[in-house]
C-alpha cells in the first residue's frame, strides 16, 4: 500500500445470519439442540474497494440500513469481513458508539478517568487535560453527580470532548452530532475545521448535507450494501438525492396508474402541462418543455420540487428534483400559485412515456402531493432502440399570489 494511503479497502463483504428460531426456556435449548437451525442471510456490504488518502476528509453517505454503521465498524475492527481486505496506515480512533465503557454508577469526574485509561492516557496525562475536557463539554456543575442522572446530550459531550483528545492519525465518526444541541454542534465543527486545517484523516457519516459539503473533499454512497458512485461530494449527495427520490416512490407502491395520487396536499398540483406537445412526436435530441402548476394551501419552508419519467415498461429513465439540482425553492406561502419549468432534452429511445410530477417537504422524506402518470408523451425518429438514462435538463420555478 503506497505511503499516502491512510485506509485502503479491496472486495469487502459482510455478511450476518439471523436466526429465525428462539428459545424460551432451557428445557428448549436443550431439548431443541441438535436440530438442524435455520438463519438468513443478510449481504450488508457486497464487494466494496476504495481508497483513502493520508490528509482526506471523506465522507459517507446513504439511507438508513444501507451499511453505513457497518462499513465503519470493519474499518474500527469491530466487526470481521466476511471476505476481502482492509489495510490501515496509522493509528485510528472510532468515534462511533460514544461512552461505551462508561459506567452509569460512577460520577462523571471518574468516568472521565475511566475512558481515558482506555484510550491509552496516564493519570498524569488525564489531570493536565481534565479542565479543558469539562470546559468543552460545559458540564463544569455536574461533575460530581453520577453519571445515570446525565441526560444522553450531556453524556454524549462528555464522550466526545473525552474522545478528541485521543492521539491518533486516522478519525472514525459516525453521528456523533445527532444527540448535541445547537451550540455544541457548533463546537464541534469548529473541531472538524481544526481537524481539516492540521490535514488529519477523517472518515465522517452523515446525513447532513451541508457539513458534507463544508468538510469532505470527496464522498462515497452506499445503497442496499452497494457501493453506488465515489467521488466529489457534490456529485455524490445530488446522486443520493435522485436515489432518495425513487425509493420514497417505490416505498409508497407506485405504479402505473393515471389514477394514482398520494400526499397531505399542504401543496397541490394542479395540472402539467407538455408546452410544445404536437399531435405527433417528438423527435431526437428535440426539448421537451413541461410545465408543472401548483397551488399552495399552507406555508411552506424549502418545498422540494419533482417529475419521474417511466418509459412504457414502468422502468424510470429521469427522476429529479430541486433538492438533488441545488436549487433553491425558498418559502411558499399559503395561497401562492408555483409554476415550475423543466426543459429537457429528448435522447429517449423510441415509445411512450409518462410523467409524474410530485411536490416534498424540505428534507424530501414526505410527500405534499404525487400524481402518478400525470401526463405522457411518445418519441419517435430513432434509427435503433438507443435509450438513455439521466437526460440533460433544466428546472426554473416561478410564484406568485393568487
């Protein structure tokens, strides 16, 4: 492995059985013993390779179960692969479950003691960074109390400001920021950014898009146990964002269907419109102009803004967003009329095609409104059956009150 590699990472798997029998008593275990057990398996990482440079702030992205946690947990060494191989260069430290060894019993002053004598450190070493530790979590009035009267925010600041100290090339976080409040958020990414600007190694799951964006130089996607794309985190998150979008769709049960509608309607589609629809088709390479008009019945922060396009086998060949573009779609108010635009450029192979428009909240994780197969149009001119995938396009959005 080449000096500038901190983390290197070749066809990794992993693989868990999950029992499907259990045993209510002893008299089971025993009497059930030499019966032929039957597990399922569950493939949470399949054939994963990439690499780490010395330096990288790399982040990690993906749905929840994706294989996220599991993937992190191979690299601390907590769990063993399946099959392939990780090489690690330098020492690493995992921020991943924060306060295991903590012992709920003893005071927050001794718990203190207690971890850093697991990461390594003397009791010398520990008394010279004690005030500092109990200054960044801010728990100076609660460290004499036990450690089971914490609330879990207070535990995990303790945790974190105890885990910052250790000395280690290489960072594993995972989350780490979920429990904190806002202020101590903050310290911690003014943590990162010292992290950053002194060129250590961090390897950071998230599923905030915005420290994404701020910290990693690159990022990797998982999806199902799959490694997805490797690369910028811009790229990355907007393909994360297109995932997103046709998972929450075949969640709901979508399906080809003229009838089918789904969402609080906080904001309602009206109609959409193909603006240079002919009675014939469109030919190659020719732009689809479509219009998608909505109205809103309540305000509305940062509603995202979708079309899906299904060819005539109900496979999807577009799905996109605002969200995914980085588009900003500001605050809705009650009453506004929404007309969002999207030109795009027909490279579809020949046949019919549908178009559902949908409207989301900010995170896109629920539905305002889904009409499915709302409208449709047909291509032809193609000399073969050349499709593709992803076609170039715009998206403009327009309000006003009505």
């Amino acid at each position: 492995m080449s000096e500038e590699v901190a983390i290197k990472v070749e066809n990794l798997s992993k693989i868990f059985k999950l029992p499907h029998e259990k045993h209510s008593s002893v008299k089971s275990l025993f009497v059930n013993f030499y019966r032929r057990r039957f597990y399922e398996r569950l493939q949470a990482l399949n054939d994963i390779s990439f690499e780490i440079k010395k330096g990288e702030f790399f982040g990690i992205v993906g749905r929840n179960g994706s294989g996220k946690s599991t993937l992190l947990k191979l690299l601390a060494g907590i769990y063993s692969p399946t099959s392939g191989n990780i090489q690690v260069n330098g020492k690493l430290t995992p921020f991943i479950e924060l306060g295991v060894g903590f012992n709920p019993e003893l005071t927050g002053r001794e718990n203190v003691y207690l971890n850093g004598a697991l990461l390594g450190f003397t009791r010398k070493e520990m008394r010279s960074m004690y005030k500092d530790i109990v200054e960044f979590a801010e728990l100076e009035k609660f460290m004499d109390q036990k450690l089971k009267n914490y609330s879990s925010g207070m535990q995990v600041r303790l945790a974190f400001s105890i885990a910052i100290r250790a000395k280690s090339d290489i960072l594993l976080i995972d989350e780490v920021l979920a429990v904190g409040d806002a202020a101590f958020q903050q310290k911690c990414y003014d943590y990162f950014r010292t992290l950053k600007a002194s060129k250590r190694t961090v390897v950071f799951v998230s599923h905030d898009h915005s420290a994404l964006e701020n910290f990693c130089n690159r990022c990797l996607l998982i999806d199902d146990g799959k490694l997805i794309t490797l690369g910028e985190t811009p790229n990355v998150l907007q393909k994360y964002n297109v995932i997103t979008l046709e998972k929450m769709s075949e969640n709901l049960g979508v399906e080809s269907s003229a009838a089918s509608r789904w969402g609080a309607r906080d904001i309602e589609i009206i109609s959409a419109v193909i603006l240079n629809k002919r009675a014939g088709k469109f030919l190659p390479n020719e732009t689809i102009k479509l219009e998608v008009t909505m109205s809103a019945r309540k305000d509305v922060e940062k509603p995202v803004f979708g079309i899906v396009i299904k060819n005539q086998n109900g496979e999807q060949v577009l799905a996109t967003n605002t969200k995914a573009e980085r588009i900003s779609t500001g605050r809705v108010n009650k009453k506004d009329r929404i007309s969002v635009r999207y030109e795009i450029q027909n490279i579809f192979g020949n046949g019919k095609y549908s178009i559902s428009p949908a409207v989301a909240n900010e995170d896109a994780t629920a539905f305002f409104d889904w009409r499915e197969g709302l409208t449709s149009f047909t291509v032809s001119g193609w000399d073969d059956t050349y499709s593709s995938i992803h076609p170039p396009h715009t998206i403009s959005i327009k309000k006003e009150p009505e």
